[in-house]
C-alpha cells in the first residue's frame, strides 16, 4: 500500500511480513490487558472503540513499541481516553449534547453498599487512579509511574498514601457500620 | 483495617474481574488494512518548483 505524495515523496509504506506478524501477536497477547484497562476507566459503550484506536496507534506506530509493551500500551490508551474525554467536554462546553458523564467510574458498577467499593470510591481521583494502576491493573510500581508519568519515587510516596487512606476510609465505614446493626438486631432480640 | 488487608479486598472488588475480553479478528483486519505512515523524513519547507507558480521577472 505504498502511496506518493504530491511531491514525489512516500506517504504510506506496505508492511513488511515480519511488521505483520510482530503486530498481530502483540495484538493477540495484549488484547486482553487493554481492554481490561480501559473498561476500567470507561463506560463499556465507549471502550471498544478506545481500545480499537489504542491498538491502531500502536501499528502505525510500531518501530516505536518497546520490547515490553504493555506499560506503553497503557499509556496510550490512556492518551485515548484523555482525549475522547477533552473532545467530549469540548462539545459540551459548545451547547452540543452528549452523554452525561464520560468518564465513568467503572466501580460504580459494583453494588453500591460494598464498603471497599464505597470506600474506593471516597478517595481523590488522583489516589484512585493509583490504586488502579498498582492493584487492579496489577503494575509493579516502576511501570505504574511510567504509565502515570511520575518518577518512581513520586509513585511510591503517592501509592503508600492512597493505600492508607483507603484503608482508613474502610475502616471508618465499619465502624460506623457496627452501631447501625446493633440498633437493627437489639429490637429483635428485646423481643425475643 | 490493616492496608496489605484493605488492598486485597480492594483486588476482590474489580470492576473487570469476571470480564474475559474475546480477541477481535475483524478488528485486527480493520486495524492492519489501515496505512502506517512513512518513517522517512519529509521535508516540508520547500514546494516542487511546479507547485509554486511562475517565477517573477528579473528586475
């Protein structure tokens, strides 16, 4: 598919059968992480196609995928996904309509009452996001910072503080959940 | 709670945890139908001499 400018110059290169072949394991071995990822940070309606230009990004950019390329993987998608969310609030900001919440917290999905959902869900967005990175998308904390650009250090003094403060976060909730049940199950018991 | 505690219940409650994204075939034709731009350097600053109209006359 090679094609020339108006100039004389090549615009477009066919793909060499190696570049296939490179591109479509990377494709069949990532799939699932990247899409993982994003469904975490997305509604399910627009993840497909996030995770589609995520992959288109990675073969027109392929000589640039690093020999491990999962944390480079995540920071595109995530580049995706800021921008789908820029453009959304864009057309927002323009009059335009569109859906209400784009970036959807995807644990608002879990039931509502589960103290580690709601506890998750009490803290910074900055703190979210780096539990994510660390438990759920389950990156070592070198490629979490990359993929948050932040330097390893910054990482590290950022994900000891969001796992105290969920953890302080649970705890409080269960604590004020014990007197709520005791008030529920003494009226039984005094009239048993 | 105890944080190494409240981390593993935090990994429990994935939203994606029970997701098994398929691999998509057609998607992955799609993907690699599409052009991959040249990596040779263009050089932009400078128009073919029949892209820029007549010369001027010599004063």
């Amino acid at each position: 598919m090679s094609q020339l400018g108006p100039s004389g110059h090549l615009l477009y290169v066919t793909p060499s059968p190696a570049d296939a072949a490179r591109f479509e394991a990377l494709y069949r071995e990532h799939y699932a992480d990247v899409a993982r990822f994003v469904h975490r940070r997305t509604e399910p309606s627009a993840a497909e196609a996030a995770v589609a230009e995520t992959f288109a990004i990675a073969w027109r950019r392929l000589d640039d995928v690093p020999r491990r390329p999962l944390p480079w993987l995540f920071v595109v998608a995530r580049n995706v996904l800021r921008g789908e969310r820029r453009a959304a609030e864009r057309y927002r900001s323009s009059g335009g309509l569109t859906r209400e919440r784009a970036p959807v917290e995807a644990s608002e999905l879990v039931a509502e009452h589960d103290h580690e959902t709601r506890a998750f869900l009490s803290l910074a967005e900055p703190d979210r996001e780096t539990l994510r990175l660390v438990v759920w998308d389950g990156l070592g904390h070198r490629d979490a910072a990359h993929v948050a650009g932040a330097t390893l250090a910054t990482f590290t003094l950022r994900a000891s503080r969001a796992r105290r403060r969920f953890a302080a976060e649970l705890a409080r909730l269960e604590r004020a959940a014990v007197p709520a049940q005791r008030a529920t199950s003494q009226p039984q018991e005094a009239g048993a | 709670v105890n944080p190494d505690d409240a981390i593993r219940r935090l990994r429990e409650v994935d939203p994606v945890r029970d997701f098994e994204p398929v691999v998509d075939d057609g998607k992955l034709g799609w993907i690699m139908a599409r052009p991959r731009p040249s990596r040779v350097p263009q050089r932009r600053d400078r128009a073919p001499r029949d892209e820029v109209g007549p010369e001027l006359p010599e004063a």
